[in-house]
C-alpha cells in the first residue's frame, strides 16, 4: 500500500501548489473607492483529515478546503477625483474609523483604506460602507484639544458640528491714501473716504472719514489736513467728532506725512523703535445707536515709521499728499460677522480646514494615520477596514508626515492593485490544471478501494 499512498500525496501536493496563485478578490472600483488588497488563496491539506490506516489496511479521505489571504499592505496608484474629501494614503499608515457615528451605544475603532468620505446629513465624514473618519479636534490655539494624541481616546468623528465662527468687532484700521497737493483752502480741500467697520455683535457700519484742508504755509509749503469722522449708526466721541477739533495730520512740501496729531516723524520713530505697537494716532470711540452692540474703541493709523536705505527716518507711511487727485490706495479694516460652518477641506498633512459662510477658514482637525507591526495580520471587519489582533500588534497612532505613516493625498482614490485581466487568466490555468490532478486522484482512489475490497 506504500506505492499507492506514496503516489496519492505526491498527486495531492501538485493540486496544491497549482491551486496556490494569486488572484483578485473583489473590486473597490466597483463601488467607487478603496483600494484593492492582493489576495492569495492558501490550500490546506487538499484531503484534510485524511490519513492511511496499517491495521485496517485502509485510506480515509478528508475533505478540501480552502483560506483566502488578503495582502493588506499592497497600495494601488492614486486617481485623481473631484470629491475633495476623497483620500488615499502615501505611505505605510492606514485611517482611523468607527463602525457607527459617536451617538450610538456600539461602536468599534478601526483601520480602513476605504477613504470616500463625503458629508452626511449629520454633518459628520461617513464613507460609503457607513464608516466615520477619526481625529483630533484643534483649539483657537490650533493644537489638538485631546492631551494624549498617541492614543485613540480622544478621537472625535470628523465633521462640521460643533463649529461656529463668532462676530469679531473692529478694532484696527490702516489708512493708505493720498489727498491731493494743489488742494486750496475751502474749495477743493474736502475729501471724504467710508470704511464699512463691524460691532460686537458683527452687524456692518458705515464710518465717513472726512479730511478738510485747514491750513497751508507759504514759506515752507506745509499743508495741515484736519481728519473727522461721522457715523449714521453711531455717535462718534472725542477729538475725531464732526463737533470737535479733530486730528491734525502736516505734510511737508515733497507731499511727506510729518507729524500726526502734534507728534512728529522723529518722535513718532523714536517712540516705535522703544515700542513697535506705538501709535501717535489717537483712537476712534463710536457709541452704537439702535442695537445692542458694545461701544467701539477702534486703533487708527494714519502713519507709520518710514526709513530709508540706511535706516534713516524719511518720514511717515500711510498717508500722503502728491499730485493732482485724492485717491484711495487701501483702507483694510479688520473685524467680520459670525459664520455658520459649511465645508471641509483636508490636506496631505492631516489639517481638516472648515470654511464659514462669512467666508473666512479655520483650521479644525487634525487627522491621524495608524500604523501596526504587520499590517497582513489585522482581522477584516468589513471591505477594507480592519481590527487590531495579537499578531498584528497594538494601533499606534502618528500624525502625517511621519516617515512611518506618510501623508495622505487629497482629492484621490486608490486604484486595484490587482491586474484583474491576469489574474482571470491564472484562475482559467489554475482551473484546468486542477481538474487534470483531480482525475488522476480520483483514479488512485478507485485503485485503492479496490485494494481494499481484495
């Protein structure tokens, strides 16, 4: 019976090892995202169980069986595509998931390359297996709010809840602007210039700032221009009321700003090379009519230092007094009104920035990669997301850019990393090779059976 046994396992080891290629599992593309992990079928003892029997003089079979094995850490290339919330990973790491959103009473923590995330109607990342991108929220500091970013503790589902951009009053305004030089005394010495300011409660204003001619010196061609203010929402207090003397601004016959309300250009330097937030611009206080908005107290600067080559003092920037025409070259007001969250970008290093409707961005996420001592063992949970086992090793959490996770690239999807069309033709070869083994194995047993019935 040697013969025939010996024959049978050499038989049976050759439909293994023709059994054995590599094939595709199942396609991501067909769904619209994911990566392909490379599979490989591993055929167990093809009679599993089976064994020679010397007392009965008999040979009994098992049963064939078969482990697919899925190479988890195979990337496909990157395809670019329009969603900007869709990502693939270049590098080692893998993202975090949760099975279900924060609100439900289950929930397990995971691994996926399954990165087409797009918003839900809970405002929250969902991917279209029904999992929930994983990060670190970020402070007004722009740092993660969580203490502990290696571990998975302080994880929060990626989204928009929870983000409102609150008013911001002004408080600074820069004026960059030239009142004209031929300018005369009553006549033509009137310019008016409206900056649109915000309140504590981010309602906009009109604030007019008029700057009159009021003085010109013959001998050294010196122009005084006085600056005022007014408001239709508002009372404007102290010196720049329409009431009061305002704010005297002198420039020098090249049309150069010397001296801002009695403070000269040398003072003015000397007093900002000791204190660089030195202003000799006197505030703009405005009382809020018809609302509820705090009073404003609003930093002017009509001038700034202005040095030369050598670090000499030329006089002072902001304002000036050249040519034949008043002209606005900027007026930048700070301040803005509140804003409801309404998008969500996410860049190769894991920064999730929210944009408002007021139009202005803040960062608001910061997103980790995963990484495990072997990838291959992780235990799949669903179509490429994955739990940590023993033999994978525990998650480990890193921030991208970290050489050992790489870094994520927006607006992209992993293709197959699979050649389908060649894998096909493997299994068509493994098919026909298999079936010629079976038959010589299906001879050995007719032989054996009749040896036992000898």
């Amino acid at each position: 019976m040697s013969g025939p046994a010996s024959s049978f396992s050499t038989v049976v080891s050759g439909a293994i090892y023709y059994g054995g290629d590599r094939f595709a599992g199942h396609s991501a593309n067909m769904v619209g995202s994911g990566v392909i992990a490379g599979r490989e079928t591993e055929f167990l003892p093809i009679f599993q169980g089976g064994d020679y029997d010397s007392n009965t003089n008999t040979f009994r079979s098992g049963s064939l069986t078969g482990k697919p094995m899925k190479y988890i850490d195979a990337r496909g290339t990157p395809r670019v595509v329009k969603t900007k919330t869709y990502l693939s990973i270049a590098g080692n790491g893998m993202a975090v998931i949760k099975t279900v959103s924060n609100t439900s009473a289950f929930t397990q923590t995971g691994l996926s390359n399954t990165l087409s995330f797009k918003m839900n109607h809970k405002q929250e990342l969902e991917n279209h297996l029904g999992e929930f991108l994983q990060g670190f929220r970020l402070g007004q500091n722009g740092q993660p709010i969580a203490q502990d970013t290696r571990s998975t503790t302080g994880l929060e589902t990626v989204g928009l809840k929870g983000f409102v951009m609150q008013p911001k009053a002004t408080t600074t305004i820069d004026f960059n602007a030239n009142l004209r030089s031929d300018a005369t005394i009553g006549v033509t010495g009137v310019y008016q210039m409206p900056v649109t300011v915000y309140d504590s409660l981010g309602l906009t204003h009109t604030v007019t700032f008029s700057a009159t001619l009021t003085a010109v010196d013959p001998a050294t061609h010196q122009k005084t221009w006085t600056i005022k203010a007014a408001s239709a929402d508002g009372v404007v207090q102290g010196p720049y009321d329409n009431a009061g003397a305002g704010v005297n601004v002198i420039f020098d016959g090249a049309g150069i700003l010397q001296s801002i309300n009695g403070v000269t250009a040398a003072t003015i330097n000397q007093n900002t090379l000791a204190n660089p937030a030195y202003n000799p611009s006197p505030p703009l206080n405005i009382a809020w009519t018809g609302g509820n908005a705090n009073n404003a107290s609003i930093n002017l600067n009509l001038g700034k230092a202005l040095l030369d080559g050598g670090g000499g003092l030329i006089g002072l920037s902001g304002l000036q007094s050249m040519g034949t025409e008043n002209q606005v070259m900027s007026i930048k007001a700070d301040g803005k009104n509140g804003g409801q969250a309404m998008d969500l970008s996410i860049d190769e290093m894991g920064i999730g920035t929210i944009t408002f409707t007021n139009g202005e961005n803040l960062p608001g996420w910061k997103i980790p990669l995963a990484m495990v001592d072997d990838y291959n063992k992780l235990r799949e949970i669903s179509g490429g997301t994955y739990l940590p086992t023993r033999q994978s090793g525990d998650m480990r959490l890193s921030f991208p850019g970290n050489s050992d996770v790489g870094k994520f690239i927006p607006s992209t999807l992993e293709e197959s990393s699979i050649d389908v069309t060649q894998s096909l033709t493997n299994m068509i070869v493994d098919n026909s090779r298999y079936s010629q083994n079976l038959k010589v194995i299906t001879t050995l047993r007719q032989m054996l059976d009749r040896l036992n019935e000898l």
